[in-house]
C-alpha cells in the first residue's frame, strides 16, 4: 500500500485503458452495405448507459463503427471527422472511401506506442458503386472484406457469419454455385439473428441495435423503407441513399 | 505498517515436474501453466442438441500438445448404454481415466439394479463422480446426450453438460463444452430450432460444429456425430478442414 514513506519499495500504477464490450458488424452487398452495432456500454458487471452510439456516418457513402475503449472510439472518431472536414474545404469533395481506409490506418499507426484501444470496421460505398467493409486492428493494420464482426462477441457471431455469408462448409446444389453477395432483406435478417444470439449468451452486448445502410446512387433499396423503425438520413439529392433502423435488444 | 506484498496463488501444475520445488529460483512465476491452460492442453470440443423424439452429439478429432497437433482421430464420444453417449473433452490423459471409471460404475450400477441405467440417474453419476474429486479437479467438462425412458413408455430425448467439478447444466436445446465453446454458443444460438427430425438435427449439429471448430486453433481436424432416434443410433464420420 502506497503511503508515501521511504521505508519500503512502494509501486504505484494507472491503467489507462479499459474495456466497454458491445459488439460491431459490417457486411458488404453488391451494391449497399450494412454497418450495425449494439448500444450498450459497460465496465465490468456494470452498464453505464443503455445507449451509447458505436457507429457513425463520416461522409454521404462512408460509416465507421468503432468497439472497445469508448473514450478512445469517440475521440478518435471526432479526430477521423475533422481530418475528412479538412479534405473536403482542401478538395470540394467527399473523401473516397478506400482513402478513409488509408487515412485511419495511418492514424491508428500514429499511435503505435501508445494505441487507441480500439478496433474499427469502416463501411460504405467505393468510387465503383460497390459496397465495401474494411476492418482494422486497433494499430492499424486493415484488409478489405465481404464481412466482419469485432467487440465482445466477435466470437459468436464471426463463425455464424463465415457460415451464413460466405457458405463455409456448406455444399451447393448440383451445377449451381453459392452467390458471392446476398440481398439485403436476407443481409439484414442475418445481421438481427446475429446480434438477438449474442445478446442471448453475451452478458456485454444488448439493450438497443442501430443498422445503418448505404445503398448506392441510382439503385433500388429494395423494400428497405417498408421495414419497421427505419430512418432516412440521407443529406443531398442525388448521392447513395443512407438508412438508420433501430431495433430493442433484450436489456438483462 | 507493515503487509504482505506478494499474495500466494493458488495453482495447479500440469506435471510434476513443475513443483515449485523442482523449479529454479528463477524462473518467472507468470509462465508457469495454470488453470484455464489445462483446459486448452490438448484442445478439443463436443455439442449436443435435442431435436424431436431425438438427440445428437458430436464432437471434433482434434489431439494436440498445445499448438502442435498429435492426432486426427482422437475420439471424445463414449457410448455407456445403448441409449447414453457421454462426450468428454479437456485434459486428453483425464478422458481416458473418465471414460474408463464411466464404464466400471455403468457395469455396477447394471449388476447392482439389473437394469440398465437411465439418462437422468447417469448425469447425476457423472456430477457425483467428478464432485469426488473436487479439490483436485479431473479436467474435463463432460457432455452427455440420451434418450430417457418416461412413465409411459416412450423415450424423451435428454442432454446434459456439467463443469468440471459436476455441477449440472440440464438444458432444454443444446449443451457445448471445450475450446470452441464460446463459438459453438454464438452459432448454435443462430441455427438451431425447435423440434427438429433426424435428419435436420445431424445437419444443423454438423454445420455448428464444424463452423465453430473452424475458428478455433485447438479444435478441428474432422469431426463425430451421433444422432439417436428410437429405433436407431446413427454414427456419421465427416471431413473438415485439416488446418
């Protein structure tokens, strides 16, 4: 016990890191992306709010979902949305997104000795009116995918996904072959099973989920404003389309 | 004021060899095995699942020493009655000395009674069993899965998972234990459904299994399933990835 004597060897310690569950998932269309995070934010056995957002949008087609230490998500989130701010007074428009990807993976490197503690999922729509997820470790390194999950449950939900979006050990039928991007009802089923399982076995993860989907310029949202609880948030005419859904999870 | 720095922990060596004793004066006290590193010692994972008017249980093949694999065909599924399967993973050494104790009070218990022993009365062996030895642990989390006889004549499908000091999990849809179990829950809670047949159940066990063990290190290199029914046990031997 430190009592300020010189008697004996005294250790002091400040952790400045700490963990606040919650899980993050991203899964990328043909032609949309869907970014989904739950909202609950805990440390230890405590929940601290019932709604504490984990993904934002950053530009019209670009949405980041960050999970692990809050007080670094959200401020390495604002420090993302100042740098693209920037760019846009630079360059009169929107940073592409594989270029949002370069930028956080340099501003996570940035940190390499003293790391945000925090893993990233960007998602949005490419330059190509593909749909696109990138995922990151919290110093940085990073790789484009067709799905990921991160945060508490990554390990529920991530075996799920290799199952469900990319058919691992499944067969398909005689002379047909498994479809590389699925439709986004069958995206979005698949996202609420994800986080209603987690909720069920993860004590970390529950209380509310917020889905945000990109859909490109021009294409249909396939019956997306016909679902329950969904929020336009697209800002200017003529850009990709951009929905918030908002969903309970159980609270206990 | 004076106090301890150092607290003593509690700890549980993987052999002999380790005694504190035996060990130099140096060496670091943090890589010493402990506990949670017996458990993932030899890797491996079971599962079980009730679906209508039958069970199954499955398990991967998986034997290794640490990250190094040993064996691909290292079962973890025992039949004790013609209508009991127990599935032990953990500490591979503990699976055999389980598997042999489990047959050797399955035999009593028959002689003794005359009968063959239920599922429900076999879980609370198992739970007995382990809770013997509870401050010196076997280092296994049995999984058990069987059809029990009810009142009327009929057989209910039963699963059963205990930790390893015994303490029972009776559970009304699917029991998993090992090193992929927190991958087994998450996909087992998206797949599995309620009343599934036969062959539905062998399908959905077959698919949890193998995705989760995909994610894990210390599990895999193909797998076992049973699946019981009233008038049959199938055994099915399947094919995963060998990485």
């Amino acid at each position: 016990m430190p009592d300020g004597s010189f008697a004996h060897p005294q250790q002091r310690q400040f952790n400045p890191y700490t963990d606040n569950g919650g899980t993050i998932l991203a899964i990328a269309g043909a032609d949309f992306t869907v970014i989904a995070g739950d909202t609950r934010q805990s440390e230890g056995y405590s929940i601290q709010t019932r709604y504490a957002p984990k993904v934002f949008r950053l530009t019209d087609r670009a949405v980041l979902a960050v999970n692990g230490f809050a007080a670094d998500g959200n401020m390495f989130v604002k420090k993302v949305k100042q740098r693209l701010e920037w760019y846009r007074h630079a360059h009169a428009k929107d940073m592409p997104l594989r270029a949002i990807a370069r930028l956080i993976q340099t501003m996570l490197y940035a940190q390499r000795f003293f790391p945000y503690y925090v893993y990233n999922i960007l998602g949005g729509i490419e330059e190509d009116g593909t749909g696109a997820v990138y995922s990151f470790d919290p110093v940085g390194s990073y790789e484009r995918e067709a799905c990921r999950a991160a945060g508490a449950a990554q390990s529920l939900v991530q075996p799920f996904l290799d199952n469900q979006i990319y058919f691992k050990n499944q067969k398909a039928a005689a002379g047909q072959t498994h479809p590389t991007h699925l439709p986004l009802s069958d995206v979005l089923s698949i996202v609420i099973d994800s986080f209603t399982s987690a909720t069920e076995r993860h004590i970390e993860v529950g209380d509310g989920l917020e889905i945000f989907v990109v859909v490109t310029k021009g294409h249909s949202p396939q019956g997306l404003e016909s679902i329950r609880n969904v929020q336009e948030v697209t800002t200017r005419a003529d850009t990709d389309r951009m929905f918030v859904i908002r969903r309970e999870l159980k609270k206990d | 004021m004076e106090e301890a720095l150092e607290q003593p922990q509690l700890r549980v060596f993987l052999h002999p060899l380790l005694h504190p004793a035996l060990l130099p004066v140096s060496y670091p006290r943090d890589i010493r095995p402990t506990w949670s590193s017996i458990m993932e010692y030899n890797g491996g994972s079971v599962i079980a699942m009730v679906g209508k008017d039958c069970v199954a249980i499955a398990s991967d093949l998986r034997l290794g020493n640490q990250a190094l694999g040993i064996s691909s065909n290292f079962t973890k599924i025992f039949p004790m009655t013609n209508r009991i399967f127990l599935g032990l993973p953990g500490l591979a050494t503990d699976v055999t000395t389980l598997k042999e104790t489990f047959r050797y009070r399955v035999n009593m218990y028959t002689i003794k009674e005359e009968r063959e022993i239920e599922p429900e009365t076999f879980a609370h062996l198992v739970s007995s069993t382990l809770y013997e030895r509870r401050f010196g642990p076997y280092f296994i989390e049995p999984v058990m899965a069987g059809l029990q006889k009810a009142a009327d004549g009929s057989l209910k499908p039963y699963i059963a998972a205990t930790d390893l000091i015994g303490c029972l999990n009776f559970a009304k849809d699917f029991v998993v234990a090992g090193t992929a179990s927190s991958k087994l829950f998450g996909v087992a809670e998206g797949l599995w459904e309620p009343d599934l047949g036969p062959e539905d159940l062998f399908e959905t066990i077959s698919q949890t299994l193998l995705n989760a063990v995909d994610r894990d290190a210390y599990s895999g290199w193909g797998a076992e399933v049973y699946v019981l029914t009233k008038d049959k046990v199938i055994k099915r031997t399947l094919k995963g990835r060998m990485d």
